[in-house]
C-alpha cells in the first residue's frame, strides 16, 4: 500500500482527493565516454506517492536536492515521470483524449505553478498585462475578456490596474513581479497552485505581505495548494499538512501539528533542532543535523538516511522502511515506527 493510500485511509477522510500521485519517480542519465553512453543515474525522485485533498494546502520540506522542485515539476508534467501515475479529481492525467484519461491541455488549465524566480518567470517584452492575458488566450478566450480578466486578477493581488497593467517586468519591484506571477497563475481559473519557493528571495516584510496574500486568495477563490520551502517557519504558517523529503523519498508526512510538535522520523526531527531559536538563551535539546546527504546517483541501502541517523541498526541497512501509520493521517517511514521490523525501538513510535 502506498503511502497516499495509508494516509487516506488513516484520515478517513474522502475517498477521492483532488490529487492523488502514486510511485512517482524520475532517474536522470549521466552520459559519458566516446558515445555518450550511460554511466550513472542520479535518482532525484524515487518512488514518491501523496494525495492532497480538496481545499487544504500541503507544503513540502526538505533540504536542497531532496526532490521537492523535481517532484513539483513531475506534477505540473513539465517533465514527463519514468514510472508513476497522477489522478486528479477521479481521472488519470494523460496526454490526449484517446488515452482514455484526462487530456494533458486541460490537466494544465486547473493546475497552474508559481516559481521561484519572478523575474526569469515572466517575458521581458511584453507588459504584465499581456502575460496575464496570454494564457487564457491560448485556451480560447477572447482578447477583451482575457484583459479584462488580467486587470482584475492584478486589482486582486494588490497592483492598481491603472498603474500596472502597461509596465514591464523590469519595472517592478521583486515582490511586485512576484504578484504578477501569482495573477497570472490565477488567470485560468485553476483548482490547483503549485508554489516552488514563490517567497524566497524575497525580503522578510515583503514575504509575509505576499503570504497573507495567498491565504487571502485561497479562500477568495477556493484553491488547493501545493506549497515548496526550505523554510520551516513559512510551511507551519501556511500548511494543513506537511511532507517531509529526504533524497527522492518521503520521510514523514502529516498534520501540520503532528509533525512540529510530535516529530516521529529521526530526520524531521533533525530539521525541526536545526531551526533559529526564537529565544537567544535557550539551548537546543538535540544538535542539529550535521554532515551532507549521501550522493543520489549510489543511495545507501534501505533506509536513505540511516548514514546520518543517531538511531541506525543493522535492519536500516538491511530492509527499506515502509510507511508507518501513527494515527490522524501521520506517517513515518522508519523502522523505529514499525512493530516487528527488527529494530531495538521497533513498534515504540506507534499510536
């Protein structure tokens, strides 16, 4: 059983989330030699599976090279995966009519991505207005309309209509371009928004106005998010629940509340010591994680993490871990979780 299926299970929640990705993977070639022949693969996302329910907004963490901006990328299929499935709202994702599964072209009308870089994001030539409207343009939607439209979506993320429609990216500030993106992945009228680090480079004040923003714009327009970050702090405010990677793997995934307050894998524990703290003098309990995650092209055997793991045993090295149900639609994928599986703490992180 996968773990987007145990989570729902565990959940009772609805049986048909609005995006349900099971075992999805994608291995790159590293091309060498005379004839450019396989010489490696580096496995940046390996077997990942999750679902995420109508209305919620599921952030994913994880240090640099987990997976995260890959496995975003899988799901707005600006890549196509190696081996996995999407299905969103009951239909598989497919590439036209004739697959019998939801066309490709339409999957990407209800699920649109705001990146990271909000000035490589945007076309240099045209003016905002015009890359609002291009998309709904490109679905059929009459010049007029798709402008009025654009200016609307600009007065809902805070830019005057007035004084923004006609100036160019260059123009903007990085937080004005980066609501500019925001409107523009709004312009289709999506179910879906994945974010992929949308405030990172943006300064702290900027970065909780635009936050509040895609709160605000969540419940104005009834969207379900798919947030990225490295940072903790941002995911715990604006997260329902929260997947935890660590090398093309989910480690843990959760309650928003579950996974801060009662971390179970030893790695997002990890993650969770090695935050700033709030108050200079207090001491971390635990140290936080040292040392670099091992190289993606040669994992370590079974558990990925057992390398950097205070709790390791033979039976890490042995078997892979298999997702673990602590109750509330918390899940670990680690043998301490798992009752029998060999390990001196099996079975003591169980509900």
């Amino acid at each position: 059983m996968s773990i987007a299926q145990s989570a729902a299970m565990d959940r009772g929640g609805p049986a048909q989330p609005l995006l349900l990705v099971q075992d999805l993977q994608k291995h790159f070639p590293i091309r060498g030699g005379l004839f450019g022949a396989t010489v490696a693969t580096v496995r940046a996302v390996d077997g990942v599976s999750f679902s995420v329910l109508k209305g919620e907004t599921l952030g994913i963490v994880g240090e640099s090279g987990c997976g995260k901006s890959t496995t975003a990328r899988l799901v707005m299929r600006l890549m196509a995966p190696d081996a996995g499935s999407l299905i969103f709202d009951g239909e598989g994702v497919g590439q036209n009519a004739q697959t019998g599964g939801l066309p490709l072209k339409e999957y990407r009308r209800q699920v649109q991505m705001v990146f990271q870089d909000s000035y490589a994001s945007l076309n240099p030539r045209l003016p905002i207005e015009d890359s609002i409207a291009f998309a709904p343009k490109v679905h059929g939607v009459r010049d007029s309309e798709a402008r009025g439209r654009a200016r609307e979506l600009l007065a809902a993320v805070g830019l005057a209509p007035a004084t923004f429609a006609r100036r160019y990216p260059h123009e903007l500030s990085g937080g004005q371009r980066q609501r500019v993106n925001i409107a523009r992945a709004l312009a289709l009228q999506p179910r879906l928004v994945l974010l992929d680090e949308p405030v990172s480079a943006l300064d702290k004040s900027v970065e909780a106005q635009v936050l509040n923003l895609l709160v605000d714009l969540k419940e104005k327009f009834g969207l379900t998010y798919i947030f990225i970050s490295h940072d903790l702090n941002v995911v715990q405010y604006i997260s329902d629940r929260v997947m935890v990677m660590y090398l093309g793997e989910v480690a843990e995934m959760g309650p928003v509340d579950a996974i801060y307050d009662r971390p179970a894998h030893p790695y997002t524990q990890a993650l969770l010591a090695s935050r700033p703290a709030m108050d200079p003098g207090k001491r971390r309990e635990e140290p936080p994680l040292t040392g670099d995650p091992p190289n993606p092209i040669n994992p370590p055997s079974g558990c990925r993490f057992r390398t950097r793991c205070p709790h390791a045993e033979p039976v890490c090295a042995e078997r892979k871990p298999a997702a673990a149900a602590l109750g509330g639609g918390h899940l670990a994928a680690c043998h301490m979780a798992l009752p029998g599986s060999g390990h001196s703490q099996a079975g003591r992180l169980a509900a």
